[in-house]
C-alpha cells in the first residue's frame, strides 16, 4: 500500500512537470491589461461614458432649434342622401388634399437654463468617467491581490515541495541503514510517516495552487478557468516609509471616490441653478410654411335650383393651391403655479444639503480606511522583517541539524522539529510578505495612486 502511494506522488511530480511545458507566461503587467481588456465591469462603464459623451452636447441642453417637416394626405367622400335645406348640394362629393408643412420652434431665452443644462452634461459625463475609473481602480486591486495570490500559492507549493523531498532522501537513507542493521524499525516506521504527512501536506497545497489559478482566470474573464500559467513576477515587494500627512494629501486630491463625490455635488449645484431659472420668463420663436393643394370632385354631385330642378356639378374637378407662411414671438412668464417653482427649489438645496453631508461621510470614512491601512502597513512591514530573519535562522539552523543528524548527534524527532520549524518559518514569510503586498495596494488605491502607477507602466 505505501509504495502505490509512494508511485502515485512521483505521478504526480511528472504529470506536473509535463504539464509545466508550453504553458503560457503571464507577469502581473500581462494580467493586468488583459482584465482591463476584458473586464465586463469595465466594459459596461465603458459604455456608459459612450453614452455621457453623445449626451453632453449644446442640442441636447435644447440651444438649437427644433425643425419638423409634416405631410398630412386627407381623402373623404360626402354622399348627402336628404339635406335639411332644398338649395343645399345633393349627392356625393369627392375631395382630396395634401399639406406638405415645415415648423420651426426655438426657444431663444429660458432663464440660463440651456447653458446650465450644458454644464450639467459636462460634469454628468466626468461622472460617468468617474465611475469607470473607480471599476478600473477595483479591478486593478483584484487582479494584483489575485495575481500574487496565485504566486502565495505557487512558492508555498515550492516550500511543501522542498520539505517533501528532504522527508523523502531521510526515508531513503533510513531505509539504507535498516537494510544494513544500522537503523532500528521504528526510526523506518517513524520516517516513512513523516514522509506521507508532507505528501498530503503537498498535495493539499496542489489544490490551493489550482484554486488560486481559477480565482485569477475569473479575474481575467478567462473562459477556460483551468488555463494555468507561468507565473514570471516573484512574491516581491519595495519596502518604502509613509507619512500620514503625504498620504491624507493624496487622498484627498486624487482618491477615485472622492473625485467622483465631488462631481455629484456639482451636478447638485447645476440642478439648483436649473431650478431657479423657472423664475425668469421665457421667450421663444416659431416660425413655419405649409402648402396645401385640394381638389373637390364635384361630378356626381347636382345643384338644386329655386324652380326645383337640379343642375349637374361640372365634369371636371376644382383644384385649389394655399401657400402659408408664418413667424411668432411669444413671451411667457409664471406669475403664480401653487409655489411649485419655490418648493422646486427648495428640494434641490435640500437635496445638495444631503449630498455635503454625504461627502463628508464618505471623508470621514476615508480618513479612518487610510489610518488603518498606514497602521496595517507599518505593523505588517516589521512582522515580514521579523518573519524573514526568523526564516534566515531557521534554514541555517536546518543544515546544522541536517549534518547532525547524518552524523548521528541528534535524533530523528529533533531533526523533524527543525525541519517543521523551516517550513513553518518560510510559509509565514510568504504569508507576511503578501500581506505587505495587499496593505501597500490599499494605501495606492486609497491615495489615488494605483491607475497611475500600473497604467503607465
């Protein structure tokens, strides 16, 4: 039964070792643009500004006039069966018409309203680019966290892998000494249990590497979630000092929803303006041109006469052409609707007042987020440098037992404790220095930074 399981975990090495060849190579860059590229978020939002840019235009705030062209085409049949007075026509009539007409209508004054529609459009279209750059910068921070996510997972593996093959060359060399009388069985049974433990241990970790692959593909809008990757960017990280005044400078310039809150408090203001324009009066211009042609068929139709007889209507039909031409002015002023106009405006500055109080939520909020991420970054910064002398004396402190141990010193308990104490010591290094990774990627993000920083590159 061990040596199936022995064989299954060699399998398991070549299948992975094969696997490895002809994989794609993907670096954090790499990654980063093709979730740009695919994003459906961001494509959604990407549209969305499409749609803010057609919108903000001087037609769209009404400054043009409007221009119809209309066509009406009128047929009826009048058949006067009995008429109430003797001279009036008898029979049928046929008529026909056709009106072609152009209207033009302009509104050429309405309390500034047209030019604080126009900039209303303007900043409800730098709001639009406000909310692609927010999915932008959420999604960078995904797909960093996620990339070296997978890295986490990949030289975690590595370490399993290492404490795999030393508990694998201890089996062997045990083995070698029982085999020659030199090793007692239960040092064998010991070392054989060791070294399926760290085969678990590794295949365990296997599955955490795979999960991690699937969780970046989803990231990427990957179809294929199982598409697995050389990762070419190690689990790396340049230590740098904050100040907290720099930092709280930045984040209130440059943070992506800050910007955004300040845009909504604009538009508020344009809505405010565009309220009390209500109370100017408004002055507008039509002007237009009909032509209409008409023509009565009149040969069915008879004319009675004082003495009763009827006389036929002519054979031919009756055309008629009017041409209409016309401008108009009209001027037009609220002189009272119920206080609409009033109430109008007072909801918009109430509304304004809930959005400052929003803002300054959303201030407050920031200000405590940048606070816990400078914290978390300078107490995750001293446990990763804590974490890698601890590793460094851990890895010499295994090849000092490791030549102990081959010579007989110590035994194989207290060389398994070493051994557990590297592996313990380099998965905590690991660990702290991602955590090192997220909080330096909070505070970028926070600060406004993160667009700028992995866009440009």
């Amino acid at each position: 039964m061990k040596y199936n399981y022995l064989i299954l975990i060699l399998f398991m090495f070549l299948a992975a070792s094969l696997k490895a060849v002809g994989q794609q190579e993907l670096s954090l860059s790499e990654a980063i643009q093709l979730g740009l590229e695919r994003n459906y978020d961001i494509n959604i939002e990407k549209k969305n500004v499409e749609i803010a840019e057609n919108n903000n235009s001087w037609g769209q705030a009404g400054r043009y006039p409007t221009i119809t062209l209309n066509l009406n085409q009128n047929n009826s049949l009048t058949d006067n069966v009995k008429t109430a007075s003797p001279f009036q026509l008898q029979d049928q009539t046929i008529s026909n018409s056709l009106n072609p007409s152009v209207n033009l209508d302009w509104t050429l004054f309405n309390g500034f309203k047209i030019n604080m529609s126009k900039h209303r459009l303007e900043q409800l279209q730098a709001q639009s680019k406000g909310n692609a750059e927010i999915v932008i910068a959420n999604a960078i921070q995904s797909i960093i966290l996620g990339y070296y996510k997978a890295v986490l997972e990949k030289e975690r593996l590595e370490e399993f892998q290492k404490q795999l093959h030393l508990s694998r060359d201890k089996y062997e060399y045990t083995k070698i000494k029982s085999d020659i009388g030199s090793a007692v069985s239960t040092d064998l049974l010991l070392e054989e249990t060791n070294y399926l433990t760290d085969s678990t241990n590794f295949i365990n970790q296997e599955l955490n590497y795979r999960n991690a692959i699937r969780d970046l593909n989803v990231l990427l809008a990957e179809q294929d979630v199982d598409k697995t990757y050389v990762l070419t960017d190690e689990l790396e990280v340049e230590i740098q000092t904050y100040e907290m005044a720099d930092l709280m400078s930045k984040l209130n310039a440059q943070n992506v929803d800050l910007k955004k809150q300040y845009i909504a408090q604009r538009i508020l203001d344009y809505d405010v303006a565009i309220s009390r324009a209500d109370k100017y009066p408004r002055l507008s211009f039509s002007a237009g041109y009909s032509h209409n042609r008409s023509r009565v068929d009149l040969s069915n139709a008879t004319f009675p006469s004082s003495d009763g007889t009827s006389t036929p209507g002519p054979s031919d039909p009756l055309n008629a052409i009017t041409d209409t031409y016309f401008g108009n002015f009209t001027l037009s002023f609220t002189l009272f609707n119920g206080g609409k106009i009033n109430r109008a405006i007072e909801n918009t500055l109430i509304t304004e007042d809930i959005e400052n109080i929003r803002t300054e939520r959303l201030q407050n909020t920031l200000y405590r987020d940048l606070a816990k991420a400078h914290d978390e970054y300078e107490i995750r910064t001293r446990l990763y440098r804590i974490s890698d002398r601890r590793m460094q004396a851990t890895e010499k402190n295994l090849q000092i037992s490791e030549e102990k141990f081959k010579n007989g010193t110590i035994n194989s308990f207290d060389y398994r404790t070493v051994q557990n104490d590297n592996l313990t010591a380099a998965i905590q290094e690991l660990q702290s220095l991602y955590n090192v990774i997220d909080s330096k990627v909070s505070l970028m993000r926070l600060t406004g930074g993160i667009i700028e920083t992995y866009l440009s590159e």
